[in-house]
C-alpha cells in the first residue's frame, strides 16, 4: 500500500475518533514501513490525544529523534517536541 493510503486511512479514522482504528492502522504501517519516521509520528501524535503523555514522549524521542528523520518531516517533529515542552510548563 502506498504511504498516500496510508495517510488517508489514518486521516479517515482520526475525523471520526475511531483512535483504535487509527492506532491498528499505524502499527501496521509501521510493520510495513519499519524504518519510516512519518507514522512514528503521527503514532506519537495520537498518543498526545489520547493522554498517553509517557508513551507519547518515548515514542518522539527514541522512535524519531532516534533515528533518521527526513528533512520534510523535521518542522512536525519540531512541533511534536514543543507539545512536550508546552505541557512541562504548565
């Protein structure tokens, strides 16, 4: 399956807060894709919505961070980072 199919099936689950649906489409995108950053994530990004801040933060950090994350994904794991950063304030 494509990485756009992909996209399209998380995006269709998240419209709908099917988090389960989203969270199954993820792991087997990431089965998939094993050395992508973009559905580690967005994975990390559902984590953050659901409230599973600890996960959420293990994820970005050592799933992407980690790893080698393409120039094009590097403002979103930015911003993902930043959500860390903005919660650790208040």
């Amino acid at each position: 399956m494509s990485t756009q199919r992909w996209r399209q099936r998380l995006i269709n689950a998240m419209q709908t807060q099917a988090f389960d649906a989203a969270a199954q489409t993820l792991a087997r995108w990431i089965d998939v894709e094993p050395g992508s950053a973009e559905p580690r994530l967005h994975y990390a990004k559902l984590l953050l919505m659901q409230g599973h801040y600890r996960d959420a933060f293990a994820v970005a950090t050592n799933d992407i961070v980690g790893n080698d994350c393409p120039p094009e994904l590097a403002l979103e794991v930015i911003n993902c980072l930043r959500s860390f950063s903005a919660h650790d304030a208040l």
